[in-house]
C-alpha cells in the first residue's frame, strides 16, 4: 500500500516538475493527458451509486443465481460509468467521440470506397486523425459497420463502446467460474464492477477493446471447460475470431496474448479445440489482408507518423516507463495493491503445479480445473501474471509514453481479479476502489 500511494504521488510529482521546467509540454497534468480541476456537488450522483453498490454487490454477487447476478453485474458497471462521466455534464458521455482528432472525424474517409480505403490505408496513413493514424482499420470498419446498419453518430457509438465494455465483467466473471470456480468468481464480480478503469469505459474506443479481448478469452475458457464436444468446437472458433482482432484494433494489444495464453497453459485443452482456435486466431488477419491491408506496413507507417508527431514520441521514455505504472496502479486502486503481492506469491509457489499439468480438466470438473482443488488462487495468480506480463512487455518497448489510462484499460481489468484474495465481503476495499475512481473524477478533466 505504501509502494502504490507514494509511486503514484511521485509520478505526479515528477510529472508537476518536469512541466514546470519546461521538460513536458505537451502534457497538462503528467503523466494523465488531462487537466487538474474540481467538482464537488456534481459528484453526488456517482457518489450515491457507489454508496448503493458497496452495499449491495457482495451479497447480490453471492446470493443470485449466477445468470442473474452476470446481468446485474453488467448493468451496475454500465451505470457507474455512466454515473461518472455524467458529472460533467449530459453531453460528457457523447462529447470525447466528437473531438477532430477521434475516429469519427475520420469516418467520412471511407466513403463511397471502404474496400479502397482499407487497401490503401498505410499509404495514406498521415492524412488522417490522430486515433486513425495510431491504429490499425479494423476500429474505423467497425463504426462505419455501425453506420451502414442505421446505427450512426456519437449516441450509438457511445452505446457500443460503453455496453461492450461494461460486459467485460461477464466475460471475465465466466473465464474465473471456467478456471477457478463460482466462488472465486463471485468474490470478484463487485471488485470488477466498481472498478476504476470504469472512468475511461466512457467513452473511449479502448473499452471496445477490452470487451473484444475479454469475450475471446472467455470463450477460449467456456471451450476448455466442457464437456460438449461440438459447442467447444464452436466456442473456441468464435473466441479465437475476436482474439485475432486484437493486433487490428490496435498494435498496443499484441502483449495482451499473454492472457489467452494462460487460459491454455492452466486448462490444458484437446487438440481438437486447438485447431479450431487456430483457425478462428486466423480469420480477421485473413479478411483483412484479402483486402490490401498488411499488417507490418501498418506498422511500419504507424511508426514513421509517430516519430515526426508532436505528441507521445517527444516525451521522456525514462519518466513514463516509471510513471506508465503509477497510472496502472491508479487504474487497479488500492485493493488490489494490498492482494497483489499474495498472488504473485502463488504463482511463486506453484509453478510444478503448472508444469505437471494437474491443471487440465478432469472428467468430474466440468467447469473448473483439477488444481483449483489444491491451488485455488492459482488461476487467478496466472492471469494477473500474465496482464502485468502484457503490460511490462509494453511499457519497455517505448510506445506507451504518456497516454496509458486508457491505453492500460484491457490490461487493467484482468489485473482487478487479484481482489477476489480478500476476506470477503471486503465492503472496506470495495470502498476504497470506487473512492479512487470518485477522487479522480473529481479532481481530473479528461479528454477521453
């Protein structure tokens, strides 16, 4: 707890020198790209809400039955970050999807021609937005898929982006039930509920993100955790459909495999859903190459228009590698700060576990792995491992200078599960967690 309230306060210190040394101009309020401001009564309402969920959450995600209380759980977190944006204003849930420099500007680009858009897309990388020229297509298609189907402008793009990344806490609740077990599950549905990347799922295409690499896990996890031959076909193929979306919705999700990842190493699945995973990993790379888009030269154009921008590439690699992880701990909050040296512990502690695969599915489990018996937090270890992994991987390759609170929100909600550890119902650090995002909101205006 220590570490993180004074790594957090030193970011921010530094931060508060380096600008006034003249060292950060691009940056109002290093290492946040935000403005230091204040709201006190426009707080109530999210207050209110995060005084009933506190409350409320533990004994909902203990009592209801387990469809019943995923659906709760999603509308609570779809409320919150709502609940949060709206402080500043009705308009603040639309207001960051109208900037020039978002992916809307650009929408316009892709007529009468999306395939020739997409074709010559790396070619014509610098005439577009600044969130254009920072990703790969795939985030564009998918809002112009939205406008062809009647579903246009910044309303509906806030519906998509705020009601997907709120179901991320389904798709995650079910990938613990599949590894772990319910009530491992359970404890962490109010922690993933009241979590503080909730302050960036509106309204940024980052929380799309989150959910599309949270479902593919999921479903990765559904796939290895029955025992019906052909829906685990089909799950993996669908799971691997979105988790090969991943380096096309942005470059900065390639480390995020290390999730995945971990769903295979602690389940151990059949070959058979393997190869369906495979196939599924390989579908959008397909399409979307088929249609003139190669992956390196997005890169590689993405690149040269980020060395000659004003922006991320002028700021200090030495700051923000430190500070890119005050910001991750903003992001967690302080509950999991407490829990997170006991699951580094476990997985410490239970690597034979791992490695003599007592953690592949037994014909009596169904839905959860034999070491769960014997190393229950083992599960929960592992896949924070592997998001900080991800994160690390990231933050030391130099691209994720500055900008990382939501950047790091796909990252951050599999790193929240570390909460579960706490005796529950744990209502004190459920607190805590929504404080922190309350604080934040309050004392921070950003334009996402």
């Amino acid at each position: 707890m220590a570490v993180w309230a004074a790594g957090i306060a030193a970011a921010f210190a530094v931060g508060w020198w380096r600008r006034r040394a003249g060292l950060a101009p691009e940056d109002p309020l290093p290492p946040l790209f935000a403005h230091a401001r204040l709201l006190t009564w426009q707080m109530l309402p999210a207050a209110a809400v995060a005084a009933v969920a506190v409350a409320a959450l533990p004994a909902l995600a203990r009592r209801l039955r387990w469809p019943t209380a995923l659906l709760a759980a999603w509308a609570i977190a779809a409320l919150w970050a709502v609940a949060l944006a709206a402080a500043d204003g009705a308009d603040a849930l639309t207001q960051p999807l109208k900037a020039p420099t978002e992916y809307l500007a650009g929408l316009p680009q892709l007529s009468p021609d999306p395939l020739a858009w997409l074709a010559t897309f790396s070619d014509r990388l610098g005439g577009y937005t600044t969130q254009v020229r920072g990703h790969p297509p795939l985030p564009m298609l998918v809002l112009w898929l939205l406008q062809e189907a009647g579903l246009g402008g910044t309303g509906w793009a806030a519906v998509l982006l705020i009601g997907s990344g709120s179901s991320a806490v389904i798709a995650i609740a079910v990938t613990l039930r599949c590894l772990a077990s319910e009530r491992v599950a359970r404890a962490a549905v109010p922690f993933l509920v009241l979590a503080p990347p909730a302050l960036w799922i509106a309204t940024t295409m980052d929380a799309f993100f989150l959910a599309t690499g949270a479902w593919g896990t999921a479903l990765l996890a559904v796939a290895t955790a029955r025992s019906n031959r052909y829906g685990d076909l089909v799950a993996a193929m669908f799971g691997g459909i979105l988790l090969g979306a991943l380096p096309y919705l942005s470059y900065g999700l390639l480390p995020l495999y290390a999730v995945p990842l971990a769903v295979v190493v602690l389940s151990r699945p059949r070959p058979p859903v393997l190869v369906a995973l495979a196939c599924g990993l390989g579908a959008v790379p397909a399409l979307l190459t088929a249609g003139g888009f190669w992956w390196w030269d997005g890169v590689r154009a993405t690149h040269e228009t980020y060395l000659i921008s004003r922006g991320s590439a002028q700021r200090s690699f030495a700051y923000y590698a430190f500070a890119d992880f005050a910001v991750l701990g903003l992001l967690t909050g302080p509950a999991i700060a407490y829990a997170l040296p006991g699951a580094l512990h476990t997985l410490r502690r239970s690597p034979r576990a791992l490695l003599s695969g007592s953690g592949a599915p037994g014909p009596s489990t169904g839905s959860k792995i034999d070491s769960a018996a014997a190393h229950p937090n083992l599960p929960i270890a592992l896949l924070v491992g592997a998001a900080l992994l991800g994160t690390f991987a990231l933050d030391l390759s130099g691209v994720t200078k500055g900008e990382v609170e939501r950047i790091w929100i796909p990252y951050a909600a599999w790193i929240i599960p570390a909460a579960a550890l706490h005796r529950l119902p744990a209502r004190g650090w459920l607190a805590a967690q929504a404080l922190t995002a309350l604080t934040v909101q309050a004392l921070v205006l950003s334009p996402w």
